[in-house]
C-alpha cells in the first residue's frame, strides 16, 4: 500500500500534465468552433499549404536523421574502440553542450550564419562575395543535426560498447575481413542502437518550430510551424490539434517500428 | 618428429612498458594436445593470441608450417579459435553460426549444410540448427563455438580457457569430450589453461610458463613426478619443498637425514631443493622411519586423509594417506627413493622466473 502512494505525486503529475492535456488536443482536434464533431481539422493536411509543410518536415527530418547517422556511425565506433577509460571522458565533452540550452545554441547559430553575421564577416573580410546562409534549408538542416547528434551517438555508443571484442576477433579467425564484419557484425547488432538513434533524432526535428523559426526565418514552414501558428496567431486551437494530431499518427508509426526492433529495449537505455 | 607445425623463435612481447614475453621459443609438433599451463599474467594467453593472430610479437617469428606467419592477419591463418566466453553471434541461429566461416570462404550450400549436420553431431547437439543462442547453456554455447571453429578444418585449433566459465561436473565432461574430439579429428590443439588438473588430464604435452618465460615442458608425467623447479614442483599439485644437501649421487641429506634417492650429476655436498608430493610419504612407527615427527593437522578429504606432520626442526610435512594417524601421535616418514626429486636451488629470483630451461 504504501509504495502505492509513493507513485501518487507522479500518477497527479501524469494525470494533470498528459492525460488531460492529450484528451484536450483529441477533444478539439475532433469538434469544430461550435462543439461538433468534425474531421475537417485533420483532414486539413490535405490542403496544399499543410501537405507542403508536411512534407517538407518529412523531407528535412529524413535529411537530417540520415546526416546525424552518418556522422554519429563511425565517431560511436571510435567512441568505443577507445576503450571505457578515455572514451568516458570523450562521451563526457562530447554531451557536455546537451547541458546549455537548445535555443541559446540555436540563436548562436543565427548569429553566425546571419546576413551581416559572423561566417559573412570572415567572408567580407577575405574579399570574399557574401552568401545568404540564413533562412535556407540548408540552415535549418544544420540546426538539425548540430542539436540532435548526440541523440544519435550515445544509443549507438552505448549499443557498440557492450560487443565484446571476441566476437569481432571470432568473425576475422574464421576469415571475415574488416567490410564483411561491419556488415555481418558491427551493423547487425548495433540495429537496435541505430533505430533508436533514427527515432531521438527523427521525431524531435519533424515536430521542431524553433529551430525552423529561428535559422528559416518566416520563409520555411515545417508543420510544426503551422502547428504553432494556428494556435498562438490564427487562435484556432481546433486546427492546431487537429494537425497536431496527424503528427502523432507519424510518431506513433515510428514508435511502433522501434518496438518491432528494439525488443530488449537495449538501445533506449542511456 | 620431423619438423615442427608451429615455432615460435624469440618471442618477445611487452604492454606498456611491462615484459609480457621475453625471448620465449616453443615447437608444437602436428597432431598433439599441448596445454599452456601458469598463473594469471604468465604470458600464456598472450602467446595463444599471438599464434592466432589477434596480437603482433614485438620481436620473434611465428613458424607455421615451415613459412613465416608473423604479419599474417588473423583471417588469412590456417588456424581457428575458441575464445572464453565462447563469443557466438548472437545475432544469427545455431547453424548461421556454424556456417559463418564457410560462408565467408563461398563454399556451397549443400556442403556447408553437411557441414553443418556433421559439426552439431560431433559435438553431440544434433537438431540444433534453428536454436537461438541465448537459448543454450554455457557448455552447449562453448561445443556450439566449437563445432563453429573445427567445420573450417583448421590444422590447429587453439583454445583460450574454454572451459573456464562451466562448473565442475561440465568441466570434467568436456574434457573427456575435447580428447575425443582431438583424437577424432588429427587436429592439434593449443589449449590454454590455468587449472593443473585439465592440464594433466587432456595433454600430451604441458608447457609451464610462469613471468613470461617456460618453466619446463614435458608429458603430464613428467611434469608432475620430475619438476624442473620449485615453482612447477609448487603449481603442478601439491607438494613439499625443503632445502636440503645432495652429500653424493643417490644420497640426499634433509634436516640431518640421509635418504637415498635416484638422482645423479649434481655433486657432492651441494645445496639443493628437494620436492616430495604428500602422498609419495609413508607413515610409518617411529623407529622405521628415517625422520621422526607428532601429527598436528588432520583433515578428512573423501578419497585420503590430509595431515601435517611436524618435525623437530619446525617443518610441517603435508601427507595424503589413506592410513589415518591422529593428532599428537608420533610417527615415522619413510619416503621411497623414487618418490625423490631433486632440484637446482636457483641463484637468484631472475634464474627463478627463467627456470633452469636453457
């Protein structure tokens, strides 16, 4: 009975805080102005201003989860090589910037990419022509995964660090060379790292709104954005959770292929 | 014998400053079971993975068949191992793990499934194929890493302390399962170990190594009844060490008793170490025996009693009988000269660590 109570604060805390509010979102996301029902919130992704959005999340989302994979891959696999002693503390600087926060690290960014910015300055300084960095998708790619790498390293460090070298010294004894082990080896069983790796990365940048806010200026709409200014300018909250909640099916989609791979829950566990 | 499958010349080998392997030389001939025997940090386990391939000698040569090995990758070698915590991916089925190696080396389907077939009852778990990994206890996954090495049919199959992880009863098992195995399939073995008995039991030669240097390498019987030196007389079973003097060839004086021995060539009047294992000690009456002593420690083992028995001067002999002889009797020791062995006292602990191997 009373380690039953001890959850009580966090049963209130759910309650108030995410049950409530999640019902709230279904709740207008479903009914119009008026209080009826209707699914014409949701199905207003299909308008081509939503489903541009839309995509264009999917499409930046996908861009940035495959660069921070790429990037993330072989540092995680010198993490690990390292052994636990300096990699520790490499893993230490490493999330040392995850402790600062999000939106000062993105403003940073906007100060340096900006048109009279700090690059832009270097460039004018060696006579260089000015670039137009801001406001791109490029930049908001950038923000992406500059603050969604380590999301993507530590599961995949912490997926590579518990492969006992002898598997790797079995595989080259019965002939395997360096290729034939990361495909046969290292990558089959860093699966459940790298889903979970593809998920902390992939479903922060489809819902982001500040880094698009801030490094895409008011050019570049992500649904998040759509999502934030139907509630905030446009007041229509019915809208917004209607939207919101066609961003959920997505991260539910996405949930439910993590689950299907990562059965022992080894890759989430950091 | 002709020449030797594997030689290692001048091995030499050092971690961080610290000498691991000094200068060793080993011949293994085909087709034997050759353990290395010694305590944690003997260099044994180094020089297994040296021969494998997973270290590189700083100086020296690995001989593998009359050709030079040393730079030789491990997959590029015609040897496979097993390693102590089996190391199976775990990833893939039983068979998957058992076809790893052939697959690698594009062998076709219906061979590597008789491979497959062949290997699983060689190692007595016929219808394992579709079995996970996981689902396999310790000595199943270890004849599982097994069966995955021997299917390349390696000339050698080195075997890092495999039995290490398994209890008792399925240690014993395994031996007698490695021995069949060796004998089924013409392979040599290197196996590496710290337990003296495994040693004494599967080998046909034993290689103490101790410091990173041979102590002695023989049969398991004559590392057992002939120690070249106090250290293997002390790791290979039990036994008593005492300084005594060799007053000429076939007479050895211990704490003022003569007892005649075998032993020739070391002078006379020498100083030397004498090694007696305890159940090579007869207790005897008093006046029978050549050295007199009470009875100050009794133990009941199962198969002998364990007794010490103090003599005048203070030494405790440890004595494995059958006879019983309880606290406080006085009794004689009668030791027969066979069971004597003699040994050079070594000049310094240097020529201690090296052994009397030139």
């Amino acid at each position: 009975m009373s380690k039953k109570l001890l959850a009580g604060p966090y049963l209130v805390w759910m309650a108030g805080f995410i049950i409530i509010p999640l019902g709230l979102i279904i709740y207008y996301g479903l009914t119009d102005r008026d209080g009826l029902f209707t699914i014409a919130n949701v199905a207003s992704i299909a308008t081509p201003e939503h489903r541009k959005a839309l995509w264009l999340s999917l499409w930046l989302s996908l861009v940035s989860t495959a660069i921070c994979l790429a990037l993330a891959y072989p540092l995680a696999m010198i993490l690990r090589n390292r052994g636990v002693g300096r990699g520790s503390f490499i893993v230490f600087i490493f999330i040392l910037p995850m402790w600062m926060n999000f939106l000062l690290r993105t403003m940073a960014w906007q100060t340096l990419l900006e048109k009279n910015g700090v690059l832009n300055g270097i460039l004018s300084f060696l006579h260089l022509p000015n670039q137009s960095l801001i406001n791109t998708a490029g930049a908001i790619i950038l923000g992406m995964v500059y603050n969604f790498l380590p999301f993507m390293v530590l599961p995949i460090y912490n997926v590579l660090s518990k492969i006992d070298d002898d598997i790797i010294h079995a595989a080259r004894d019965l002939g395997a060379n360096s290729m034939q082990i990361l495909v046969q080896i290292w990558l089959p069983l860093s699966v459940p790292g790298i889903i979970s790796g593809i998920t902390m990365v992939f479903v922060p940048a489809l819902t982001t709104f500040v880094i698009s806010n801030l490094l895409g200026g008011s050019k570049i709409l992500l649904i998040g954005n759509v999502i934030e200014q139907e509630f905030t300018r446009a007041g229509n909250w019915h809208m917004g959770s209607g939207l919101s909640l066609v961003l959920m099916i997505f991260i539910l989609i996405s949930m439910a292929v993590i689950a299907k791979y990562d059965k022992n829950g080894e890759g989430s566990a950091f | 014998m002709n020449q030797p499958l594997i030689d290692l010349r001048n091995i030499t080998k050092s971690f961080d400053k610290t000498v691991v392997l000094d200068d060793l030389n080993l011949s293994v001939a085909e087709n034997t079971f050759v353990t290395l025997l010694g305590p944690s940090g003997c260099g044994k386990t180094t020089t297994l993975r040296i021969i494998g391939g997973f270290e590189t000698a700083d100086q020296g040569q690995v001989i593998f068949d009359g050709e030079d090995i040393s730079k030789l990758p491990p997959n590029k070698r015609q040897l496979n191992t097993v390693f102590q915590k089996y190391a199976l991916f775990t990833h893939m089925n039983i068979a998957e793990n058992i076809a790893f190696g052939l697959k690698i080396k594009g062998k076709s389907r219906t061979y590597i499934q008789d491979k497959i077939r062949y290997a699983l009852k060689l190692v007595n778990l016929d219808g394992y194929e579709n079995r996970s990994v996981s689902s396999l206890s310790g000595g199943q996954q270890q004849r599982i890493a097994i069966a995955r090495a021997i299917v390349n049919e390696p000339r050698v199959l080195l075997l890092d302390e495999p039995l290490g992880a398994l209890d008792l009863k399925l240690r014993q098992d395994m031996q007698y399962e490695l021995i069949r195995l060796k004998n089924e399939l013409g392979i040599t073995f290197i196996y590496v170990t710290h337990d003296q008995e495994e040693a004494l039991t599967m080998s046909d030669t034993i290689v103490v190594m101790n410091q990173g240097y041979i102590q002695q390498m023989g049969t398991p019987e004559q590392i057992y009844n002939e120690p070249e030196n106090a250290f293997v007389a002390d790791f290979i079973g039990e036994s008593n060490i005492v300084p005594g003097i060799m007053i000429r060839d076939e007479l050895v004086e211990i704490f003022g008793a003569r007892f005649a021995c075998v032993d020739k060539g070391f002078g006379t009047n020498r100083p030397v170490d004498v090694v007696i294992r305890p159940e090579d000690i007869d207790l005897v009456e008093p006046s029978a025996g050549t050295l007199t002593g009470v009875c100050t420690h009794l133990i009941f083992k199962g198969v002998h009693y364990e007794m010490e028995v103090t003599t005048p001067d203070g030494f405790e002999w440890l004595v494995h009988s059958t006879d019983l002889c309880p606290v406080g009797k006085e009794v004689g020791i009668h030791v027969d000269p066979f069971d004597i062995q003699i040994m050079n006292k070594p000049a310094s602990e240097d020529e201690e660590a090296v052994g009397v191997n030139e």
